[in-house]
C-alpha cells in the first residue's frame, strides 16, 4: 500500500519511452500568444500584467547588470508555476518532483552567477567567504564554513522545491483515501475529513505558486551578490 502512493512519482512512460519530456514541454503550448493587434484580449493583459509586476520586484534590488536576467527569471518562474500548477489536477505528473529536475535547473543557474561574480568582481567574490573583522585563528574555519554553504545553496534549492511539491502530494493522497475508507463507516467523519481536503487542496495551490516564486527569488538573490 505504501509503495502505492510513491507510485505518482514515477516518470511516465509509453512502450518503454519517457514521457518526461512532453510533460515538460506541454505547458508552454497552453501559454496565449499576443495576437497582432492592439487590442489584447482579458487574458493577455493579464499575463502581461502579472509578468510586468513580477519582473520590476525582482529586479528592483539588482543593478544595470543584472537586468540582463530578466527574461529568463521570469520565464523560469511562470514554467514553474505552471508545471506546479497542472500536477495539481487528478491523473497529472508533475515534473518538478523529480530532484534530478530541480537540480538541474538549480545547478547551472546557481553555477552561472558565481561565474559572474568571479569574472566582475572576483575580490568581492571571494571576500564574501571571509566576514569583515574575523579573529585570526577563525579565519581557517570560516572559509571552510563559508565555501560549503556556498556549494550547497543549489542543493537546498532543488530539495526545497522537491520535498514541498512531493510532500503535499503525499497528504492530498493520504487524506483522500482516507475520505474513501471511511465514506461507508462513518459518512459524517469523511464530510469533515473531505473539507480538510478541500482547504489542504486550496494550501497546495498556493504552495505551488509560492515554492516557484522562492526558487526564483533565491535565484535572484545570488545574482546581487555578484553583480
């Protein structure tokens, strides 16, 4: 019964093909297209909107610089959304439980502003594994200290998003075949149990929409620092 409900997390497959990547690539075909007239549709304008409003917040700490990353943070986070988004819906996989997934997302991102930060400003770089005014005997540890919670910031950001997406999808599943067993039993207790589902449901969505706005903030975070 157990493996059961880690079963959802398998990658799909057809004769023995993945199915990973078309779960990948079908959000963006559900994305709407400015048409090529003035007048948007409500649905555009609001796309536009949310995406403007996203992308002046996170770029506003960030200098001249960093600008450049506009698109692709913002791109990131509304694929992330989505893909968050649609594994919510019954008989859905949902891509970014899969730490491989996150971790290479995580990685080369996290891997591509430290580049930057060595190439502009390597002394500024470098002088953030030292804190300012550290006695001489803690010097030694502190480096080491500093270096490892570097190397690990993109591993916290992919099991970050993995182990909340991963998480919430187990207790949605817990809690609705609890709601199947003890429909015939005890009807009263499995109304009340399917309103905790409902209001869990309504937290995953936010869940979702929140873990993919963190990931990119994160992101974004470690661009100011080297940039």
């Amino acid at each position: 019964m157990m493996v059961s409900f880690f079963d959802q997390f398998a990658s799909p497959s057809f004769l023995g093909i993945p199915l990973i990547a078309i779960a990948i690539a079908l959000p963006w075909i559900l994305f709407p297209t400015p048409p090529s007239q003035w007048i948007n549709n409500r649905l555009i304008t609001i796309q536009t909107w949310f995406i403007n409003r996203f992308t002046n917040q996170l770029m506003m700490p960030l200098n001249v610089g960093g600008h450049k990353w506009a698109l692709l943070l913002a791109s990131l986070m509304v694929f992330l959304i989505t893909i968050n988004m649609l594994g919510l819906l019954p008989y859905t996989f949902t891509p970014t439980t899969q730490l491989s997934l996150n971790m290479g997302f995580a990685v080369p991102l996290w891997l591509a502003t430290v580049i930057i930060g060595m190439r502009n400003q390597p002394t500024v770089a470098l002088g953030h594994l030292l804190p300012e005014g550290t006695p001489i005997p803690l010097i030694p540890v502190l480096i080491i200290i500093e270096t490892i919670s570097l190397f690990i910031r993109p591993l916290a950001l992919g099991v970050r998003l993995t182990a909340n997406l991963t998480a919430g999808h187990l207790l949605i599943q817990l809690i609705a075949t609890a709601v199947f067993v003890l429909l015939p039993m005890m009807p009263t207790v499995a109304i009340l149990t399917a309103t905790v589902l409902f209001l869990l449901t309504l937290l995953e969505v936010a869940v979702a929409m929140i873990q993919a706005y963190v990931f990119v903030l994160l992101l974004s975070l470690y661009l100011q620092e080297n940039v």
